[in-house]
C-alpha cells in the first residue's frame, strides 16, 4: 500500500514538473536583462528664436549604453494645452536626431517643446518636461520696412560727421526770413542804386534741409 502511495506521489509530481517547465523558463526570460541606465540627451545648440513664416529645426545628440530605441518631439503653441508628438529621425550613421515643426504650425507669440529618449530596454528620459517646456519665440526684430518719420540728421559734406543741434526746421525758417528781407528792400526803390544809409542787407547761405 505504501510503495503505491510513493508510486503515485512520484508520477504526479513529474507530471507537474512537465506541466509547469515551460511556463518557469518563459518567466524567467522575462525578467529584466539589467539595462537601468537611461539614455542621454545632449542639444549642443539651442536657438531661442525663429523667422516668420519659417520652419524650425531641432537637433539634439542621443546616446545609450544599449541601444537608442526611439527619440520623440513633443511640441505646441505657447498657450496651448495639448502638445502634439513627432518622431525624431536619426541623422545618417551619427548619434543625432532631428525633429521639424512646420511653418504653419508656428504662430504668435511662439512655440514650447520638450524631448523624450527612450533605449531598448524601455529606459527613458526627458530633455525639458510637459510642465516646463523650452520655448522658442517668433523673431520681432524682423524688419518692417516702415521708414523712421522723425527728424533725420544732417552730416557735413567734408568730414562726413553729423552736425549736431541744427534741424531741418531752423534752415526752412532761416530760408524764409532772407524772402521777406528781400521783399522789404526790393519795395523801398527800384533800379541798382546802393540800400540807404542806415540800412543793412541780409545774406543766408544755408544747405538744402534733408527730408
């Protein structure tokens, strides 16, 4: 009876020990291969600024002690809520990564973004955050084309220096002061004769005033 009870306890647990082998050897290649370290995310060159009506670029430098699985761009307009995502693409046989945003997806006062690296082993790590974006703002100082209104200076035709403290509505009322001093003498007599005694002739020389 015993040596039965032995015969059955042996064969049922090699049975289990066939049953439960494979999924023992599944659990244990499932456990993790020892990969903790997470990439690293180098941007060697950050731009703050981007033309109008222009794309921008962004470049950064991903490496990993694996293997870089993917790099991935999240992106929006400053005071947006929602940011939308773009992969990466790695730059020929280096370690870059480049990511575009659109012309069309740029607008005032600019755009804020973030980037995720992730290695094979599913390691990540973030170069800026959702909560604390980098941001690039669209350039002001672009040119407008509008010419400054304002009193413009007057630069002497010798040295090429700017004459100072003189504008341009001194000379038209100098200009207009010599008219009425002509006028004045021209009525008091015709012909060529001299100016009476007493009396003195008035004689401005003055440059063209600039516009």
């Amino acid at each position: 009876m015993l040596k039965k009870i032995l015969k059955t306890a042996v064969i049922t647990f090699v049975c289990n020990a066939l049953v439960y082998a494979p999924l023992l050897r599944a659990e244990q290649l499932s456990l993790p291969s020892g990969d903790l370290v997470a990439p690293e995310i180098i941007q060697e060159t950050y731009v703050q600024s981007v033309a109008p009506d222009s794309d921008h670029e962004i470049m950064v430098k991903v490496t990993d002690d694996v293997g870089v699985k993917q790099v991935t761009l999240y992106y929006r307009v400053i005071g947006e809520s929602d940011y939308k995502r773009r992969t990466m693409q790695k730059v020929g046989l280096t370690d870059d990564y480049l990511g575009r945003v659109n012309a069309d997806e740029i607008r005032a006062p600019g755009i804020e973004y973030y980037i995720q690296a992730m290695d094979l082993a599913g390691n990540t790590l973030l170069h800026g955050y959702e909560f604390s974006p980098l941001s690039v703002k669209i350039d002001a100082g672009a040119d407008t084309g509008v010419a400054d209104s304002t009193e413009q200076p007057i630069f002497d035709a010798d040295t090429g220096e700017e004459k100072k403290g003189i504008s341009k509505w001194v000379w038209i009322g100098l200009g207009a002061l010599a008219v009425g001093a002509i006028a004045a003498a021209g009525g008091g007599g015709g012909g060529d004769s001299a100016p009476p005694p007493g009396e003195a002739t008035l004689s401005v020389t003055a440059s063209e005033p600039t516009n």
